[in-house]
C-alpha cells in the first residue's frame, strides 16, 4: 500500500486543480482513507514547494493573463495547421488519422476542419474560396479568409519548417486530450478519464512522420 506522503507527492502531478481534488476522492475511496487528511497532506507539500524547500518542480499558478496567452497560442496554432493543410495536400495524408476535426475547439475552426477534410476525402484537394463563400457574413468571410492565411514568423528552412508543424500539431492533440479530460471529470467518468490519461500517456511516445 502507498503511504500518505507518497501519495501526496503523486497527486501534486497533477496541475489542474479540479483534476487533483477527483483523485484524491478517488485515492481516499481506494484506500479507505479520510480526503481531508489527504488533501491537507497535498496542501502542505504544495505550500513546501512553493517556498522551495522541497525538490519537486514548483507548481505554477495560471494567471488570467496566462488563460488569455494559453488560449491564443490554441488559436493561432489551428489556424497555421488550417493554413498548412490548403497549402500543402500531402500533408491530409499524413497527419488524417492522428488530427481529426474534433481535435479543433468548437465553433469556427472545427467547422473548417471538418470542410477541408471532407473536401480532401471527396475532391482530393480544397478550394479556400470554395469554403469562403459558404459563408454569408462578410465578417466571417473575411475571419475565415485570415484563418487561411496564417503565417509564422520569420524565414524557416525545411527542417524548421517540419519541426514546427510537429509541434504544432502536438500542441493541438494534447490539447484535445485536455478537454476530453476535463469532460471526463466534471462527468464524474472514472474509467473514460483513465482512458483519456493512457491517450495521454502514448501520445508521449508517439512521433509524426512528416
């Protein structure tokens, strides 16, 4: 059996708060031990770490400014995968069965996923203005217009150029699984939430053959 401590120590991987406090319910549940003391135990090693007496990393805490960031860094990555994918069509191929469009976030950018890969499946290639136009507000004609057109900064060479779709493809898949987590938790769905960290887990070990 883990002791306390150890237990403690394991829950503080934990960075999400809400995701922390489900498995400590879930560990006291476990090992018939009260939540409280758990929690109080994880408490007390958080604040030690905080104060750097403790040789675990220092837990960060997310600023408003840091959300803001976060959710921008989201955004401006599906746009450059969007971008990537109507400029280069050998990518679809590549990346189709590790990215579907239910790795985008909800509302616009799904959407356009979802056009450019049905597109891909039927047509074998995409036309951008095809897609505009299926738009009726100019502002989003125009919204969907600058999604396409993303670019990152500075001259890449190839090499870079790969590396960077990568991780920005990494980047939108771990974020995926986030969400799905955070579903799976707020259901209170134990066993999807031991499914969506094993996805987690070989998403680490995975690597995209560019």
């Amino acid at each position: 059996m883990l002791k306390l401590d150890e237990m403690a120590k394991k829950l503080l991987g934990f960075s999400e708060e809400l995701e922390r406090n489900f498995y400590i319910d879930s560990m006291a549940r476990t090992y018939n031990i009260e939540p409280e003391q758990l929690r109080r135990l994880v408490n007390k090693l958080g604040s030690q770490m905080l104060a750097g007496t403790s040789g675990y990393k220092e837990i960060k805490v997310e600023t408003n400014k840091g959300k803001k960031n976060a959710f921008e860094g989201i955004e401006k990555a599906q746009m450059l995968i969007l971008t990537w994918l109507i400029d280069d069509p050998e990518l679809y191929d590549k990346i189709k069965d590790f990215l579907t469009p239910e790795d985008f976030t909800e509302g616009i950018y799904r959407q356009l996923a979802s056009m450019i890969y049905e597109q891909y499946e039927n047509k074998h290639n995409v036309e951008p203005a095809k897609i505009i136009s299926c738009f009726q507000d100019k502002d989003e004609q125009s919204l969907v217009a600058a999604i396409f057109s993303a670019e990152m900064q500075g001259e890449l060479d190839e090499a870079r150029r790969q590396k960077a779709i990568k991780d920005t493809i990494m980047k939108l898949k771990e974020h995926s699984l986030d969400r799905l987590s955070q579903k799976a938790i707020e259901a209170n769905d134990t066993a999807y939430l031991m499914e969506i960290i094993a996805k987690k887990a070989e998403l680490k070990k995975k690597s995209i053959g560019l």
